[in-house]
C-alpha cells in the first residue's frame, strides 16, 4: 500500500488550487476528487509494465532480487484442494493468457493474475512491490530530497 508519492515541483503547480485569497500546493499525488490523478495514472501505467517485465523475465530469480521489505509479505493462503469449483460469471477486463500471469491496474491498485504453476506464486508475491520500489527509492545516497519508506504493511 502506498503511504504517498511525493510530486515533482513542476506537477505541483499545474494542480494548483486557489480558493479566495488562498493558493493550495499539493506536494502528494492524491486520489479520487483530488486534483492530478491523470499525472498518477502516467506514472502507474510505467510501474504496470515494469513489473509485468519484470514477472515475464526468464532470467529474474526472486531468491536474489526482491523487494526490499518481502518479510512482510504475508503468507499466501490456499482454499483446499478438494473445495468443488463452482461456475464463475465472466470477467470484466480481458486478459491475455500467459503461463507466467499477467499485471494490469486500475486507478490505484496492481491487480495480479496468475496461473498456479512452477514459482509463480514466489514470483507475484513481490512483483509489483519491486516495480514500485525501482520507481521511486532514493537514486543516489547524497539525493538532496528524501523520503519516508512508501510502502505500509499492516497485519
């Protein structure tokens, strides 16, 4: 989950909102009736195909390159094996069918789909979290800007 995204200074002042005498900078990329999700949205589409390069990699072993914090990811929870399948209504997003899964996003969220087979399951875990923290961890350890850890965990 995100704790926030701190903006450019260059898209915060294109978001700019003025009420009376009051001009209001808004230094985090917000959601729903806030201003500049479309800059979010750009950002979010780039983080989506890195992390479905990153999940179609052949050569990415998740044992030696992980996201940072996967302690705590939380266990993966399986229903039983002998709970009958019952019919499922049709999905809404069209999905392309690949043995490795498939990211797509929506507004906020990374939605991860995936086949049950080989590692994929250690590959999802930290898929997206690993594409996101590649995006956005500090560059150079002398960055003039820093920033609180962007990810939150709760159990």
């Amino acid at each position: 989950m995100h704790r926030h995204t701190t903006m450019h200074s260059s898209t915060s002042t294109k978001c700019i909102i003025i009420i009376d005498n009051t001009a209001l900078l808004n230094l985090h990329i917000t959601f729903s009736r806030a201003p500049c999700t479309s800059e979010w949205c750009i950002t979010l589409e780039s983080i989506t195909d890195l992390a479905n390069d990153i999940l179609h990699a052949k050569d990415w072993d998740p044992s030696k390159l992980l996201f940072p914090h996967a302690d705590n990811i939380p266990e993966l929870i399986l229903l039983p094996p002998d709970l009958p399948f019952g019919k499922a209504m049709p999905i809404d997003v069209k999905m392309p069918i690949n043995d490795t899964g498939q990211i797509d996003d929506f507004i906020d969220d990374l939605i991860t789909i995936i086949p049950l087979i080989g590692d994929n399951c250690t590959r999802r875990a930290g898929t997206s979290l690993l594409a996101n923290h590649a995006v956005s961890h500090l560059l150079h350890p002398n960055e003039p800007l820093t920033h609180d850890n962007i990810f939150f965990f709760q159990n």
